[in-house]
C-alpha cells in the first residue's frame, strides 16, 4: 500500500527522540500514568499526529473520543483567541459570564428528550458523574447508586466505584463508595446464557427484580448507563434494552442518567447516542469529551425539579465552566451539527471493511459499534470466545509502526476500538482500514 498520510520516518517506532523523552518521562512521571503509543506529538491537525521525529500518524484515537471534529479546527481556534483577548478566567459562581450560559442553552435544545433544561457546568467527565450522584441523592433521598457492569464512569471515588473494570482502574484503592452493579446487554458474552431476540431482554427484567427485593426496594437512587459500553469494549445493548430500562427506573421511582461522555456530541451519528434507542427517557444527562472542542468541560443536564434541588452554593466548582473551553465548545458543536451526515459515510465504509477483515481472520470474533465509533472484539476460539488480549495489542503495536494510531479497551483488554473525527476525509478513512488490514495480516503470520 502507497501511504498518502500516514508516514513513519524512523527506522522503529517509537523515534530517537521520543525515545530519549521516555526516559525522562519514567524519571518525573508517576508509573501509574499508563500510555497508549509512546511517541512524543509535536503537531495535531485533522485527523493527523506529528511527532518529534517527524512521524505521521493517523489518529483513530482522537484523545480518547475528544476532538469529535478533529484537532484545532480554524472555527474553534479563532473562538479560543477571541475569548483570551478578553478575560481567561472569573470563576463562575464569582463574577458570572454569558458564554457559561449560552452552552447550557445549546445542550438544552439538543438534549435527548424532553424536559432536560438545566445544566451545571464542571470539567472532567468524572467530575459530572460524581455530581449527577449527589443531586440525584439530594432530589429522591435515596442513597443506593447503580451502575452497569462493563461501564466505565471515571477515576475519582465515587466514578471509580461505579466503574466495573478492576484492573487496571480498581485495584488497590479501596475502600470505595458503595454501589451497586447489574448486568449490562452484552449479548456476545450474555451472562445468563441466552440468546437474542428469544431472552426477551431477561437483563433488564433482572434489574426490576432486584430493585423489588427487601434489599433496594424504596432504596435506590439512581442508575448510570452509558448507552455504549466504551472502555467496557463498545458494547452496543439491542433496541429494546434502553426503553425497557428507562421504564423500569420509572417505576421504581430511581434517577436515570445517561453517561454521554464517550458516546455523545455527534460521536454516532446523532447528537447524543441514546437516540438511537427510541422511547427510552434519561433523567439526567452527563456529558464531556467530544462537547468541549479539546478543552476540559464536562456537563450536568437534567430536569428542572431535580437540578435544583440542592441548595445554593451545594454545586460548583473554581474551574467549572471555564470560559476558553465554554467558547471553544459552542464553536465544536456548531460545527458537529452541521456535520451529523459524515457519519454514516465513515460507519459504512468501516463497518464494510471490518466485516471483510472478519472473514479473513477468525480471530475477529465481533464486530461491533456505531457511527465512528466501531470496534473489534479478538478471541483465540470462536467457539469459546476466549479472549485474545495479547493478539489485540500486537495489532495496536503493528499499526503505530506503519503509521495509524488505534486504541484497545474491552474488560478482558481483547478489544479494538476506533474513533475517528467525523469529518475524517473518505481516502484517508480507506488508507486506515488498508493499514488495519495489512497489520492483522502481519500479526495472524507470526
């Protein structure tokens, strides 16, 4: 394959140069602070990654599902100079600014359903969880909070405690919160032995009848669910699961908050991924990532009676709401909503591709996702579905080498996944799946 954008000067990869910064990143760095591709970046634009050794990579990665629209798009750098010309920060809850306001307006007419009208605005997309808790407790004065397993909700305490993956996220810090799991739609690998259509979604039955036992009934809270499992492994749950578990949070009285960080801002082909489950009803909306054009901004968005709830000066934050990311992010989302229709062009040509790579390897057990946001689950048996870890980081090695950026996540790490900008160019989409491609290809022969 003739590469037209990705481009590997150095003879190994990592480079000289990103290899003597490693160096000094093991000296300053805690150990604990893990990395994906150790090649030091000196220059983002696009869909593309310069290192200090003069590499080019494509980026599949996009920060972890962040520049949705790609790095510094000119709309989003101009609105991030104009606002440093006039103040960087005051501080919302000090001296209040109209930008603040002006993207709680836009996620409120974008919100997914009706009635989700008032945000706060914080940082990190932990930091949104964390929150989204401690209203929903203030609003039903209930205190059991449920989450699913394979999500991923963050790294602060409380976030911590509703993430299910344990190594290498949970390990070691306990005590935590207590919180409380239910079974996620991983039909792949259902955990009671099922098979869809026929379970009937028996997963999301299971949750109503826990919550009717002496232990939760009256009890609970809330429940968080991200609408794809990211981290968990992009696990997309049947059209059926998220209405059926929405009802169910009716019922019982319990706080449903939908954890748009990874999934949201356009990342699937509408504005918030749980769309694509119609009839199913969030109380919350907790997002981050993709909304801030690069920035850290993250949201609470929720109905009016549970939003205020706690008292005046019982939510906020110093940096909550900066104001560069606040007019970095409504210059993103612009951009996003003018975007949506690249999306099915991407997931098309993609999901072709990765099929066809499916039948050539049979260690390709899954292919799963949606929009630009597509993943490969990789098993050494097709029949026992074990999972094949070390196979999915050989590939992630194999591709950086030749100049394509990929990520892997999944509860047993056995995962790839991709999450290209959606406004990533249609060649430069073919040449990833080429060098995907060609990395199976080197990997399945060793």
């Amino acid at each position: 394959m003739s590469a037209k954008y990705g481009s590997v000067k150095s003879s190994e990869v990592p480079g000289p140069k990103s290899t003597e910064l490693s160096k000094l990143r093991e000296l300053l760095i805690a150990k604990g602070v893990g990395i994906v591709a150790p090649v030091f970046i000196e220059k983002a634009e696009g869909s593309l990654l310069t290192d200090i050794d003069g590499n080019v990579f494509i980026d599949m990665g996009s920060g972890i599902g962040v520049t949705n629209v790609g790095h510094r798009p000119t709309e989003v750098e101009a609105a991030i100079k104009a606002q440093a010309e006039k103040f960087i920060h005051t501080c919302f809850q000090v001296t209040p600014y109209e930008s603040y306001l002006r993207v709680a307006e836009k996620i409120a007419q974008l919100a997914p359903g009706k009635g989700l009208t008032k945000s706060v605005l914080f940082n990190a997309g932990a930091e949104a969880v964390e929150n989204s808790v401690k209203i929903s407790r203030h609003y039903n004065k209930k205190v059991a909070a449920f989450s699913f397993n394979h999500g991923f909700h963050g790294r602060t305490m409380m976030a911590l405690a509703l993430t299910a993956k344990e190594m290498p996220y949970k390990a070691g810090y306990g005590p935590l919160p207590e919180t409380y799991k239910v079974e996620f739609a991983y039909c792949y690998r259902c955990p009671f032995d099922m098979t869809y259509p026929s379970c009937a979604i028996a997963c999301a039955d299971k949750i109503d009848e826990m919550w009717s036992s002496p232990q939760f009934e009256g009890k609970v809270s809330s429940l968080i669910g991200e609408p794809i499992a990211g981290e968990g492994g992009f696990i997309v749950p049947p059209k059926e699961f998220y209405p059926k578990v929405s009802k169910i949070c009716k019922k019982h009285d319990v706080v449903y908050i939908d954890d748009e960080i990874q999934t949201g801002a356009g990342r699937t082909g509408k504005m918030w991924c749980v769309e694509h489950w119609p009839g199913t009803e969030p109380d919350m909306l907790v997002s981050g990532k993709g909304i801030g054009g690069g920035f850290p901004l993250s949201a609470v968005t929720g109905r009016s009676k549970i939003m205020d709830a706690p008292q005046v000066g019982g939510l906020g934050g110093t940096f909550g709401g900066n104001p560069i990311a606040c007019a970095a992010a409504l210059a993103q989302m612009e951009i996003i909503e003018k975007s949506l229709g690249n999306v099915e062009r991407i997931n098309s040509y993609m999901l072709k591709r990765l099929k066809e790579m499916q039948q050539k390897h049979p260690v390709i057990g899954e292919v799963r996702g949606m929009g630009a946001m597509m993943a490969l689950e990789l098993v050494s048996d097709q029949t026992t579905k074990e999972p094949a870890a070390k196979e999915a980081g050989a590939v992630k090695n194999a591709a950086l080498k030749r100049g394509l950026l990929i990520l892997t996540c999944g509860t047993y790490n056995n995962v790839i996944r991709m999450h290209p900008s959606i406004l990533m160019p249609q060649d430069m989409v073919e040449e990833s799946m080429d060098t995907l491609e060609e990395s199976f290809d080197e990997v399945m022969k060793a």
